[in-house]
C-alpha cells in the first residue's frame, strides 16, 4: 500500500497553437506520493535523461510528454515539471496498481 499524502495537478495538453506551442487543459488534482530523488531515467526517445523527483499515482493515470504537472511542497515552493518518463506499476494479478511519473 503507498500512501499518497500529497497533491499535484496535472493540465493535459489538448492541442497546439499556431507556433507549435502546447495548449493545456484544466488542472485535474490527484493524491500523489512526492519521492526528492536524482535517478537517471530513458525519456520516450530511448536517450538517457535525469529525473529530480518523481510520482506515484493510484491505479493508472493518462499522462503524456507534453502535459504539465504542478507540485505545491510543505514549504511552498512550487515545482512546474514535464513528464520525462513514466510507467505503469502492475500488481501481481497483471492489473495497474499505480502509475510513476519522472520529473
């Protein structure tokens, strides 16, 4: 069981605009467990990247490259991050049980 004792918010892109530039949805709130951590991690383009934190997401969560993901810490620093890398965890009957994200 992990506990998710912290909140960030996703804004999924939902197009372009003229100049190519991401265009984001409304902030959707999810109950996240924050790890601070320095790990090296393959983005979608197979290239090794560095990661300073990442999250964990009951059950599975649609997140993409271009989406933004927003974290609010204890101290009130906030963090606005891409995805880097991300994947589903699977429990053992195969089925999703959280979804890590790489900042």
């Amino acid at each position: 069981m992990i506990i998710t004792n912290q909140i960030i918010q996703i804004e999924h892109k939902t197009g372009e605009n003229k100049y190519g530039e991401a265009i984001h949805g409304p902030p959707v709130q999810y109950e996240a467990r924050v790890t601070d951590k320095i790990e090296e991690v393959k983005n979608q383009l197979g290239k090794e990247v560095v990661s300073n934190m990442h999250f964990l997401l009951k059950g599975l969560v649609k997140v993409g490259y271009d989406d933004k993901v927003t974290y609010i810490n204890e101290n009130g620093d906030v963090f606005v991050r891409k995805p880097l890398s991300y994947e589903p965890k699977r429990g053992l009957g195969g089925q999703t049980v959280y979804t890590k994200v790489y900042c």
